[in-house]
C-alpha cells in the first residue's frame, strides 16, 4: 500500500509537521478549519507491524471521517496501535474517544500523552478535536480498515457451484470450453444423448441458453470441447474432430482424425495424432499434414488443453500445454509451448512435483505480501488435479510464475479445499464478471468523487473467476459441478 493511492481531502490552509497535533494557528480564528484534521497514520505500539506508518489513511473533512480504503491483510492486529494527527498549533483539545463493549469509554489525550496507543479492533473511535480558543469543536469518527478475509486466499465457496447445464439427469461425462467471449458447457449421458449450452456470463444464475440439437448424429467425448476465436472444435469418440463456426449450431467433419487436441494457435487446430504406421506425429491444423514429435518425451495423450499467453518480450502469443502421458506411456512431468511453428519443453530444473495426466490448468494472477503492506502481483500458471500412475484422482494445485519454467507446490493460500473433490480431466478457464458496488458503496465514492484523483468513481470493474469443470472423481463418477474460484484479492474494488 503507498500513500498515492488516494489522496486526501485537504483544504489547503498551510501547517507544520512537528509533534503529534500542531500547526499554526492565529488567535481569534473560529472557521471550522481551525479544528481541522489534516493527515492522519498510526505507528504499532509493539513495533511488531513492519511499514504500518506507510499506510495511507484518507481524512473527509466534510464527511468528518478517517479511513484506510486499502484495507490492511487479514488478521493484523489494529488493538494497540499509537496515531499521529496533525492538526493546527494549540488545539485546546485532541483526544480519543474509545468504546468498549459493557464499559465506560476510554479517553486518550493525545496533547499529554502523545505516545499512547489506541484500540482500534472493535470498529470505529472518535477523535474529538477544539480549536485554541475553544469555539470550534469537531468529532472525527477513525476507522482502521482489515480485510476479513484472507486477501490472497483461492476461495471456492458450495454456494458458488452450480449443477451442469442442460438438463441431463445422469450426465456421465462434460467439458467446457470459451469462444467468442463465451463459455460453452458440453455433457453427455450413459444413454448418448447430449446437451450443449452457452453463456456470455456464466457467473449469472440462469445465463445458460441450451443449442438446440446439439451433435445431432454425431458420436463425441465432451471432455474434448476446445474453442478458439470464433471456433468451436470437439473429437468424436473414434478421434474425428469435429468443426462449428457457429457457436455449436452445426458441426462440420474436418476429415482429419487425432489422438489429442489441445487447442487453437493461429486460427487453425494444434493436437496428436497416429499414422499409418501407429507412431504417433503432430499434426499441421494448416495444411493436415503430420511432422515427427519434438521429442520422445512429447505429451501424446493426456495433457492439460492448451493456454495461451505473451512472455513481456515476446513477438507474439505462445501456447502452454503440461503433463500427459509420452509415447512410451510415461507421465510427464514438463510443460511445452508453441508458438505457431515450433514446440519447445520449457521446464527447467524443477519440474511438476509429480507426473500427472487429465490436470486442469489456466493462466492466473498470485499475490505476494511485501514490506510495504502492499502485494506483488506474479502472472502465473495454475494446475489442478489429474491422476498419477495408479491412477488415482489427485487435487494438490501447482504453480509455476515464469511462464512453466519451474513450478512448486501452490501455497496452503491456493490448495483445494477439503469438500472439492479429487478429479482427473476437469475443465478448467478464466472468465470475467463485471461486479457493480452496492449501493451503499456507490453513494460513499460519489460522496468521495470530488477529492479523488480519479476522474469518476469506481462503479463497477471486471473480476477474473476460475470455472472448474466436470471431471472423473475416485469411485469413477463424474463431479457433475461448475465450481467457481477467486482470490479473494482480485474480487475487492479497485481503488480508483
């Protein structure tokens, strides 16, 4: 957090900073200013909260308020905390009035004892300040803001996840894929029928719309749905994939069969596939032609579906695939790229803890608590689920924050919690909500609009969600879940 995050409400009479309630004052003054808070901090009493004296504190002079609008982190303790305010020279009086609950109030009298702390854990205090001459008298009420909740905790609420769309009552398997700035949901049952439904904002209970005969004819893996610009791509069950341009309304059949399909990269398809003589080649979505795999240790089958990014330096998008299983039936333990031309193992020394196939991965954004009680925002690659070598179902999330050249176990902060189950060859993506302040927020930023540097105040912003998708549990039936995921630092509002 830095002091230029918002600025203060000033009103630009002159003063000093010496001590902990002065300026200059001429006698005789009775305007309200003379009982004016000018800037505000607080310093820990125990000298255990590192930078805390860097926090910028807001003071409204009309609103008579004094806040911190960037909250500190969750569970710092505000009960002992000493206050610096800087008011004009020979205020006759500047105290803390401090509430406790079933108590008499606490009176702090910052003039003569300017080094004593103040609690400020059980909500608001006041600060009441007099001016010289005792004809003006000002109450500020003092709120230290902390988050309530773990600001860069990965949270997945129950009351977040929502039963797959499309009305199948005993769906054995889906996949989702995003497409023309819409997710697409595809199911199917143990009887073959399907179920194909859209939406342009999945966060929104009922935005799903169902298409209408959807793979009429056609016999398709819905864990395979991949989208790209303006395309949707899905493998039959004999590995023909299959083509719609017009948002799943019809399919069209590429004539080409593959092995794996990771996704689009440049407008055309990029996936695996098995030639005449059953060895496995990369297959050219441009022109359909087969070319020999990088390596022997290329991910054939298994691999997460395909996430684009930029490097900051680079020229132009990369496709990021991870895990799977080799040719010789190996789990990797590598993530790859593509560029458009050529696949490239990334990985590094440090590679996937573990070798796994069917993880979900998206691209995302972690944080890192600083000195300055401020978070550093890491780009990074997030990886969920998949099963090991036995087979088994794991849920242990890793990251990687170079882009796949190393990756770690993810923090305790990002692991999955104890009611999301263990799943192998879920869908994972990123997709963005517009979240509106409530209207008791929107009417404090147009009270607030006047003295900040922003030009309008912050009425609604983009919140990026991470959608975990169906995938196959322990026992061999499918999490029949959209599960929706924040950090909970990326849903707070922006400050301006």
């Amino acid at each position: 957090m830095s002091k230029n995050k918002i600025i203060g409400f000033a009103c630009g009479l002159s003063l000093f900073a010496a001590g902990a309630c002065n300026s200059t004052y001429e006698p005789g003054e009775s305007i309200a200013s003379s009982a004016a808070v000018y800037s505000f901090s607080v310093r820990s009493a125990a000298g255990d909260l590192k930078g805390v004296d860097t926090v910028f504190f807001s003071v409204d002079i009309i609103g008579a308020k004094i806040f911190n609008a960037d909250s500190l982190p969750y569970g710092t303790r505000v009960s002992a905390l000493i206050p610096s305010v800087k008011t004009l020279d020979g205020v006759s009086v500047c105290e803390f009035i401090v509430p406790r609950a079933g108590m008499t109030d606490t009176i702090i009298n910052l003039i003569s004892h300017p080094s004593d702390s103040v609690d400020f854990s059980h909500g608001p205090v006041t600060l009441r300040i007099v001016s010289p001459d005792a004809l003006v008298e000002r109450r500020y009420s003092v709120q230290v803001n902390v988050h309530q909740m773990k600001s860069d905790s990965l949270e997945w609420a129950l009351t977040q996840r929502s039963p797959l769309p499309g009305g199948l009552a005993n769906a054995v398997c889906a996949g989702t894929a995003v497409s023309g700035g819409k997710m697409f949901c595809a199911s199917a049952d143990a009887s073959g029928n399907y179920a194909l439904c859209k939406s342009s904002d999945p966060y929104l209970t009922g935005a799903w719309e169902s298409v209408q005969q959807a793979f009429d004819g056609l016999s398709v893996d819905p864990t395979s749905l991949r989208g790209g610009e303006s395309t949707l791509y899905i493998l039959g069950t004999t590995g023909r994939l299959y083509t719609s341009t017009d948002e799943g309304a019809s399919w069209s059949d590429s004539g080409r069969d593959y092995c794996e399909m990771f996704g689009e990269m440049n407008g055309y398809p990029v996936g695996t596939a098995l030639d005449a003589a059953g060895k496995y080649v990369l297959v050219n979505g441009e022109t359909g032609a087969t070319e020999s795999l990088p390596s022997d240790d290329f991910p054939v089958q298994g691999a997460t579906a395909g996430v684009k990014y930029r490097f900051p330096m680079s020229m132009g998008s990369q496709m990021v695939i991870a895990g799977g299983r080799t040719p010789s039936g190996e789990l990797s333990r590598d993530a790859w790229t593509f560029d458009g031309q050529n696949w490239m193992k990334v990985t590094g020394l440090r590679q996937i803890p573990e070798g796994l196939e069917g993880m979900a991965m998206v691209a995302y954004t972690t944080f890192e608590e600083n000195d300055a009680w401020d978070a550093d925002r890491y780009p990074s690659l997030l990886l969920f689920g998949g099963r090991d070598k036995t087979g088994v179902p794991q849920k242990t999330v890793y990251v990687s924050r170079d882009y796949g050249m190393s990756w770690n176990k993810a923090s305790e902060l990002l692991q999955l919690p104890d009611y999301f189950p263990a799943c192998s060859f879920m869908s994972g993506h990123v997709f963005n909500h517009m979240t509106k302040a409530d209207d008791a927020s929107a009417a404090m930023l147009r009270a607030f609009a006047p003295y900040s540097r922003a030009t309008e105040p912050v009425h609604e912003w983009e919140v990026p969600y991470i959608y975990l998708t169906g995938g196959t549990c322990a026992d061999g039936t499918l999490n029949a879940y959209i599960w929706r995921g924040v950090i909970n630092r990326l849903s707070f509002k922006p400050l301006i």
